[in-house]
C-alpha cells in the first residue's frame, strides 16, 4: 500500500486526518458526488491473513447496518485491489467537522478546566444511548477511546462542546486485533483497556463500560487512572491495580460520582454497569443534574443497585484553594498529571491540639440502652458460628509499580484553631497491596449482589406471612449529611410489578407510616425532625406493563425518615388530592408493608426493644451520644472511622524515607490512628496521658475498638455487633434480614480481627525510637499496618477460593439493605 495514496477508487485523498495501529483515516473529495467524506484505510495485510476478506465483508455489513445520530454513518466498504503495494480494505463515512473528545479533554480537564455537571452529563447521555443501541443490535467496540469520539462542530444544540460522534464500532474485531498483539503505536487502546481483554478475552458490552469509566476518570481529574512507559505495564494495572480513587486528584469530585467511577472500573465485569444509559442515568443522580428525559425510559431495565449511599457531609462553602470554574461544578486547582511512578495531588489531614483527659470511661448521660449496664457482647450462635466464613484473614503482596489507593472519600476535616499547627496533608501512596484489586468487588459487585439477587428471585410471587409479595421499597441515603441525621435514609425507592393501571379520575397515593406503637420509641433516640403520616406522591407511576419505578427524592433538609416511618401504604383514591393522612375508607387500601414491629424478649441486660429499633439504632441519633457531638447512625461512625485509619496508615507509610526527616510526622500519625482505634478517653491505655490528640476530637470520642470493658457506649464494632444479633432475635424479621445480619456479623468480626493487628502495629512504631523508625523492620510494620488497615475497609480476597472476606465497606452496604419493605396485598383492616 502506498504510504501517501492519493487516489483510491472514486476519492480523492486530500489530508490525513488520523494515524492508529489498525488504521488511518483521510478527508477525502467524493468527486462524483463532490462532498466531503472520512474514509478509513485498514491495516491488514491480506496475504498473511487470507480470512481478511471474508471477515472484512461480514463485520462491515454490521457496521453499516447501524443508524444512530451519535453513531458515524458509514456509505461505503470496499477492498481496492488496483493499489501498486496490493489490496487495501477501507470503508467511507461522514466526514464530522470538529476536534475529537481526546483534544477536547487535552484542552479543557487537562489544564485543570473541568467541564461543567451539565456538560458531562448530556456528553455521556449521548453516548450511552449510541452504545445501548449497538449492543442491542449485536455490535460491541471494544475500543472505545476519546480519540474514537469525534465532536461535531456544526452541531451543539445539546452539547456545546459539539455532538458526539462514535467511530470504528467493531474494528477491532473487524482486524483481529487483540490484547496480545498490540504495540507501541497503539498506545491509545491498552489505556482504555478492560482487565478481561488483557487477559485475552475478546471482550463484551461490560468491556465497553470498563472504557467509559476511564474516559469519565480522565475528565473529572485531568489524568488517567493508569499509566506507564509501555502497553505492557499499563495493561498490568489494568489487570491487578485499583486506581486511586478520582475525589483525592480533585476533591471537587461528589463522593457519588467517584463511586459510579469505581464501579465502572470494577475488574470483574458482571459488578459494572449493566448498560451505558444506566451509567449516564448514574451520572446525572451523582452530579446531582436532572435525569435528561432522552434516559427516562432506559432500554435496559433500571436496577435498584443503582441506589446511592455515599457518606459526605455538605459543605457550607468551596474549600479553600479552589475556585468555581463552572455553574454547579466547584473545580479543584488540580495538580498536573504526575509522571509514572511519582506521587499526585494531596488531600489535607485534620490535626487538633487538644490534650488527652485521664478519664477511665466516659459517663453515661442519658439511661437509655445502657442504663441497665453494658457488657461486651457474649459469643451467640450466630456471631461465634461462622459457617458462612470465607478463610482465616492472611497478607497480601505488593506489585512494583502499583498505582496507589486512597481512600474512598475523604472524611471531614475539622477547621483548625488558630493555635492549632498546620495540618500534614498525607501524600498519595507509593505502593499498592495486592489485595486492593478486591475494592471494586466488595463495592460494586459482592455487596450488593445477594441483595438484588433476592429482589428479582420474590418480586412476582414470593411469599410473606399472609400474601404475596408484588414489590419492593427501601430506604436510600443520599450522603447529603449535615450536623444531624440529614441525608441517611432521606429518600425512598419504590419497585413494584403486576400493578394494574388506575381507573379514570384515581391515582395512586404513596404513604409512609408511623410505628404500630408509638408510645415505646426509645427514648435514647434524639427526636424525629419529621411527623408521619407522610404523603410522598399522589400520583405514583404505572408503566404500560404493570411496573412501578419510582424514587422519592426527599425534602429539602435531606431528613431522616427512617427516623419515625416503619411502615408504607399505597392507596387508590381520588387523583389531584393532597390530604394529610390516608382515606378512612379501608376499601382504597391497596398495598401495604412494615418493617419488624413486634418486640424482642429481654435478654440479660433488660433490654425491651424491636427489630426496628434495632435498625434505627444503625441509622439515627442517639442522645447521650449527641451530647458527644456524633452525628448520623453507627453504621456511618464505623464507615467513616474506618476509612480514616486507611488513609492515616497509608500516609504514614509513604513518610518512610529511611531518615529520621519525617519522624515527627509520622509519630502524630500513629498517635491519629490510636485516637480513632481506642477513642479519646480510652488511648491513654496505649500510649501516655499527656501525649497531645492528634484525631478530631469529636469523631475520636468513641473509638472502633473495644479496649476498656468499662466504657460506655461500647466500642463501636462491638456496638454494631450487639444490635445486630438482637435484630436477629427479632420475631418477625424477614428472612433477608436474618440473612444480611449473619453477612454482617461475619464482616464486623473480620473488621474487629484486622483493627486489632493495626492497633498492635500502630503502638509498637509508636514506641520506636527516631533510629528505630529508619530501620527496615520498621517499613515491614508499616507495610503490615497498612494491609490490615486495608483489609479492615475493603476486605480481603482470598485468591485460593476466588472469594472476598468482607470487611467494613461490605458490612455498610449490607446494613442500608436491612430496612427494605416487603410490599404486599395483606393489607391490615385498621392503621
């Protein structure tokens, strides 16, 4: 093939566009009908490969058969055999006047520019509905990359930026090409590469979601997930290597939006996206933009796993440093791309000045659940019998190279008194523990699984006691947290099937209830700040095939309505009404559900609650601990915590440079993660009285760890426990419930078994000397603190079974399943 044609059939070659690995492309003169065109040249040598031709013919078919505005059209596919170096395949298309996504996200993200929330969410509409509607007519990429998105200049009705434009839809398969055989100049695809391709795979529509996220990735922070000298070592992260999490490159980045990321990142595919339009629909609820009406009716079937509950407190104003560069979007000054192998941006760490108090345990402010005294939990047969185990916990490697893991999200800092020395922001890790590749299992697949697994398997026709369960309803938690309990269980997500469409003049009414009994709310439990019976719609949806998708967004104070609902009435009454509470007419009655409202026969301790309460108690305020200063459930101290002492050990780890010049800073950070470990009150039997706090005083009240049998409340991971063995005496939690609370008494115990190695090692180099903290034993210590703190988070994956023993992340998702409505015709004859 000539290496400059200027002349192929009826084309004229004008300027070559685009050079890649299996092609080039041209703007070429149709000079019969004298219009521009973008024609394709392959890179396939004929001679060498005599099942070109047919596969060529095959696959080109398919390619032309797509018509979609956000798909290039292709006109023409031919093979020239008149070319002097022999015959060359090409195929014609629109020629699109406009940059590519590549030079757009060069030019914008790139230099810190981060488009805007409604930019990005309309960009990836267009583009998941293009990828939905191949997959569903058989063709998948697997190449998708910016470089392949081309812009169209003349068209920016809905996308300033101009409409995306897909190109080389199945060329890869079209050519051949294969992880194994790519090369150096076709870097642009093992950046974009799925962990199954590298392993050889040929690829499916879960691949072409893997190449979204980075693409997303790449547009929020400015930079790749993974990078590398070569194809092979970039493929290798692929493969083994969690990306730094994108909100620690640009805090800007909603705890939300870094999630849907992670998921879409997943090594495995079956935990990603089930489709592109999911993915969109995902973005546009994280950014917090309307859903375009375009992703209203989804081709795929919307899955409820697409609930967020992602914990992050509302800032009251942008954080100091960045500045708003668009409407919505507060945009980090973000650090330039860092070469392979250095460190990038940092995130700060709270550093408070207070001085530790000699207090034994903490008192007991209000006699609630623990007036009648409080022991550590003894061994029951559900939390000592672990039939459900997935291994004993063991250690972890790391591979050279690895990119590093931050945390998740970061926690909120405390401002610094002006007294206060400035805080250490923690730089991002150096090394990788090879476990770490089960992060985007445990949150985006194993978690959440089960759960959906068990919805899909009793939506039409599993049985409760009295009826038949038609549908599904639970509480969501938008991560809009404020001082209190705001934005845990403030939304409601409602599935049903088999609803028949309402008469003319009727419409559905959607209720949320108060507890059967009202006279027994624990008093422990700070008021509730809203007052049931509430109305969430009068008007919920049926769609033409019987099914109910609807969500609840909350009120505008993101409150908790967990905090007094248990129970949820669907009732058919008069359309256009807003009445305060329910007809009286038991006959307009429809549905109903309630969570578990019989109460518990006292144990030992005197305790006379329900499941319910029980429940609440993961989700909402306690009063003696308000006094504290604790906002939100348990589930989101131990969440957050948790995740604290990962990213604390993390940072302390990379301060090991074999001199004594960081001494001090690590010093205070294992005195942190003894603060949070311990508590306040409690450290002091770790380490001296007079040693200065280093961990957020309010946070670090109450440690994770059980380490003084006198304090009250127990230590968190024990308190979890507790609640969680007497939800499962409860006598009417449902199956699921007594199913996720053995989950979580298996990943809690893990946790507690991990933090406990992490204390060990956290006093043992808190004791070393300067000289001592330079040795190599030390840096083996800090790696192990580092695995255990890890494995305490995410959990760990057991690489003989292939399976994942869960840790803390697993167990919070876990519980935000526990309050999940089993909606049935059995409705009561009185409310």
């Amino acid at each position: 093939m000539s290496t400059h044609p200027r002349r192929i059939g009826k084309y004229e070659l004008q300027e070559r566009l685009g050079y890649g690995g299996m092609a080039e492309v041209w703007k070429a003169l149709d000079t019969h009908l004298q219009r521009y065109v973008a024609i394709k040249l392959l890179h396939a040598d004929l001679k060498e490969d005599p099942h070109f031709i047919v596969r060529f013919e095959r696959e080109a078919q398919l390619i032309a058969s797509l018509h979609h505005p956000n798909i290039v059209k292709i006109h023409d596919f031919q093979i020239d055999t008149s070319e002097p170096g022999g015959p060359v395949a090409y195929m014609v298309m629109d020629y699109v006047e406009g940059q590519t996504l590549a030079h757009y996200i060069s030019s914008t993200s790139g230099r810190g520019n981060i488009p805007s929330p409604a930019e990005i969410t309309q960009l990836f509409t267009s583009i998941g509905l293009a990828i939905d509607y191949a997959h569903q007519k058989g063709m998948i990429h697997r190449d998708i990359k910016p470089a392949n998105i081309l812009l169209d200049g003349r068209n920016t009705a809905r996308n300033p930026m101009g409409e995306p434009i897909l190109t080389d839809f199945g060329l890869a398969r079209l050519t051949g090409t294969s992880a194994a055989s790519l090369t150096a100049t076709q870097m642009g695809t093992p950046l974009y590469i799925s962990p199954e391709q590298v392993s050889g795979y040929p690829g499916n529509e879960r691949s072409d979601i893997y190449a979204l996220g980075v693409i997303l990735y790449e547009m929020v922070t400015g930079t790749l997930p993974f990078r590398g000298e070569n194809p092979t070592v970039v493929m290798s992260q692929h493969l083994n290597v969690t990306p730094t999490n994108p909100s620690l490159i640009n805090p800007s980045i909603p705890s939300a939006l870094a999630m849907v990321i992670m998921r879409c990142l997943a090594k495995e595919p079956d935990a990603r996206f089930p489709s592109a339009s999911s993915l969109a629909t995902a973005i546009a609820e994280a950014l917090n933009m309307p859903v375009p009406e375009t992703l209203s009716n989804p081709s795929y079937p919307v899955d409820a796993e697409y609930m967020p509950t992602y914990i992050t407190p509302v800032r009251s104003s942008i954080p100091l440093g960045m500045t708003p560069s668009s409407p919505g979007w507060p945009a980090a000054q973000l650090t330039p791309p860092a070469s392979p192998g250095q460190t990038g941006s940092q995130v700060a760490l709270s550093s408070n000045g207070g001085q530790r108090t000699p207090t034994v345990a903490p008192g007991n402010s209000n006699p609630g659940l623990f007036s009648a005294g409080y022991t550590e939990p003894q061994a029951t047969s559900l939390s000592s019998t672990q039939p459900y185990s997935m291994g004993a916990p063991g250690t972890a490697t790391t591979p050279a190279g690895g990119n590093a893991l931050a945390p998740v999200q970061p926690v909120p800092v405390t401002p610094r008194l002006a007294n206060e020395p400035p805080s250490r922001p923690p730089k991002r890790s150096r090394w990788l523990p090879f476990v770490l590749i089960a992060l985007v299992i445990i949150v985006l697949g194993g978690s959440l699984g089960a759960y959906f697994l068990y919805v899909r398997a009793n939506s039409g026709g599993g049985q409760v006691a009295g009826g038949s369960i038609v549908g599904h309803a639970f509480y969501v938690s938008s991560g809009q947290l404020g001082d209190g309990a705001q934005g845990i269980a403030d939304q409601l997500q409602v599935d049903l099937q088999n609803v028949p469409a309402p008469p003319a003049g009727k419409s559905y009414y959607l209720w949320l209830l108060a507890d059967k009994d009202t006279t027994s709310v624990p008093d422990f439990l700070v008021p509730a700040p809203i007052h049931p019976p509430l109305l969430l719609t009068n008007n919920l949806p049926v769609q033409k095939n019987g099914t109910v998708q609807y969500k609840y967004p909350g009120d505008a104070q993101h409150n908790d309505l967990l905090s007094a609902t248990s129970r949820l009435l669907i009732t058919l009454q008069t359309a256009g009404q807003s009445p305060a509470s329910p007809s009286t007419d038991t006959s307009t009655w429809i549905y109903y559900a309630q969570l578990p409202q019989a109460y518990i026969p006292k144990d030992a301790s005197g305790l006379h609650l329900r499941g319910l309460d029980h429940i609440r108690h993961l989700y909402y305020n306690e009063n003696h601990l308000q006094v504290k200063g604790l906002y939100g459930g348990l589930d989101i101290w131990i969440f957050r915590n948790t995740e604290k002492i990962m990213e604390l050990s993390t940072s302390a780890r990379d301060d090991f440079d074999g001199t004594t010049k960081n001494y001090q800073l690590m010093h205070n950070l294992f005195i942190e993660i003894l603060d949070y470990l311990d508590g306040i009150p409690n450290v002091h039997f770790d380490i001296p009285f007079n040693t200065p706090v280093e961990a957020d005083n309010t946070i670090a009240q109450i440690g994770l760890l059980q380490v003084n049998q006198n304090q009250n409340p127990p230590g968190d991971l024990d308190h979890m426990l507790l609640h969680i063995n007497e939800l499962n005496r409860a006598p009417d939690a449902s199956l699921q419930m007594h199913t996720l609370s053995q989950s979580i008494v298996v990943a809690t115990t893990n946790a507690k078994t991990w933090l406990q190695k992490v204390r060990a090692d956290a006093k043992q180099l808190f004791n070393m000397t300067p000289a001592q903290l330079t040795q190599p034993s030390a840096r083996a210590l800090l790696n192990d603190m580092v695995t255990q703190a890890t494995f305490a988070y995410i959990g760990q994956l057991n690489r003989a079974t292939n399976t994942v023993n869960p840790g803390v992340l697993q167990a919070h998702y876990d519980v935000q399943k526990l309050a999940t409505f089993d909606i049935t015709k059995d409705v009561p004859k009185s409310l």
